[in-house]
C-alpha cells in the first residue's frame, strides 16, 4: 500500500451523510484524546491529514481518509463527560448507523491511552464489536508518556483486563518516537 496517496476523503456528521462503500475500511475507534488521528497521521507521516485537537470530544464527525482501495475511518471519540446530551445522542446515532449498514470493516482497531488502561467505555465498546463480529486490535498509545517499569506494568494490567478474550493482539504505539508503526503497518499490509 502507497501510504503517500493518502487522502482526505469526507466528514459525515449525519446518519444520512453516510455514502455507500465498496472499499474495505479500517475504522480507529477509542475515548477522546487518545491520539486516534495522531495515529493516523504518523501512519501516513503526514502533521495535518487527519485533524488532530486538544479539546476532548471537539470532534464529532466520523472522517474518511481514502488510501487506494482501502478507507481508513477516524471515528469522534467517546465518553467525555461534559459533551452535551444530545451531542452524544448523535454520536451514538451515527455510530449505529455507521457500523449497521452493509460495509466491509475488515478491522478495528481500539486506542487506548496506555498510562489510563481500560475503562469502563471501553469495554463497552469491545463488547460492542464482539456483537457485530468485528475482528479488532488494540493499541497501547503513548508509550513515550511512562517509564519502562509503568509500560511493562500498564501493559499486563491491560493483558489480565482483556484476557476473557482469547489472542487478541495488543500494539505498544508512540506517535513522537515512532514505536509501533511499522508493526501496524504491517499487519494493516494483510488486509489489502
């Protein structure tokens, strides 16, 4: 894959801005700031593709990065407390309709802030793609934020946290030192 040809491809904001896919789609799924589009860009190396913001659930459309025959989605991340009421409603239409209609979501890929761990949320989501039988990793972000003691230990908090599940498989990712990358694009090679 030609990670050069990335491009901005579309924001929906609404359930019927949804367009038909015949792509296949990595969607990046995770609670706000924890670095999802960062992520995305350090994939691509690119600062701006996917926009990026400080402010916790400032994000609320679901973003469609075309790379060849393959979208990458950069879902608005979830469970910041002082979202209003019917933002949060939205967001959880648009994710329903999102992941019910008939798309070829080849892989999920849950961000988890590593010096945070699982929350609640979270496991709601994992639950949530089990239902919908979607294959998906997770990744351990900003590793570069601990010392290599508290990765280690966050890691196995993490592991014992999800271990009801059975090989799923964990990223160590930072986006200022670049670990992870090239281990994620690799596995992202097999679904091309």
């Amino acid at each position: 894959m030609n990670y050069f040809k990335a491009k901005f491809f579309k924001s929906c904001y609404l359930r019927e801005q949804l367009f038909e896919s015949k792509k296949k789609e990595v969607v990046f799924v995770g609670r706000s700031n924890v670095g999802k589009s960062s992520i995305i860009n350090k994939i691509f190396n690119r600062k701006h593709l996917a926009r990026t913001s400080n402010v916790p659930g400032k994000t609320a459309s679901i973003n469609f990065y075309d790379v060849e025959d393959l979208y990458f989605v950069d879902f608005p991340g979830y469970g910041f407390s002082k979202i209003a009421k019917f933002k949060k409603k939205l967001w959880e239409n648009l994710a329903e309709n999102y992941f019910s209609s008939n798309r070829r979501i080849v892989l999920a890929i849950l961000v988890i802030d590593i010096r945070r761990g699982m929350q609640d949320l979270d496991f709601e989501m994992i639950k949530y793609l089990v239902y919908r039988k979607l294959y998906f990793i997770v990744i351990l972000n900003k590793i570069d934020k601990l010392k290599k003691k508290e990765i280690e230990e966050n890691t196995n908090k993490v592991k014992t946290d999800l271990s009801f599940l059975k090989n799923i498989k964990i990223i160590l990712f930072s986006t200022k030192t670049g670990t992870g990358v090239e281990e994620l694009k690799n596995l992202l090679e097999t679904f091309v």
